[in-house]
C-alpha cells in the first residue's frame, strides 16, 4: 500500500519500510521479508539535480548508503515499522 502524505510527515527516521512489488528475478528474500531502513530525510537529491530551473527533489536516504526519491519511496514502498 503506498504511503499516504500524512503517513510521511509523522514519520521520524529511522522506521523501516519495505517494497511494494517484485520485478523479475531476484536472488535472496523477497523484499516484503527484507525491510530497509530510512536514517533521514534531503531537501535534494544527492547528484543535485534538483533545484535551478527544475523543481526541488526530496530524498530519502537507506542504511548502507542508498538513496531514493521520495516520490518514489512513497509510491513504491509501506512503513512497517518504527524503530
């Protein structure tokens, strides 16, 4: 299930989320058995592509050093937990 606007401003990182769908094959556990943890929260993105003439792109940043765009992350992903 997507995660609503009001789901993501209460949200205080860290909390856990995991993947909506799967796509095509994958090694190891299906990503709803393989939670991912947000730690925080960027204006941009880290390429800093946002901004100027384009529209700001918030972000969202994984344990282990991923990162996504919000839009993305909220579409594609549910909170499962608080930590």
């Amino acid at each position: 299930m997507p995660i609503t606007e009001n789901q993501i401003k209460k949200a205080k990182a860290p909390f856990c989320v995991v993947g909506d769908c799967l796509r095509g094959p994958r090694k190891g556990l299906p990503r709803k058995e393989r939670p991912s943890k947000v730690i925080g929260f960027s204006g941009n993105d880290p390429l800093n592509v946002g901004g100027g003439i384009f529209p700001n792109n918030p972000s969202v940043y994984f344990e282990g050093g991923g990162w996504g765009l919000l839009t993305d992350v909220m579409q594609h992903y549910t909170i499962v937990s608080d930590i």
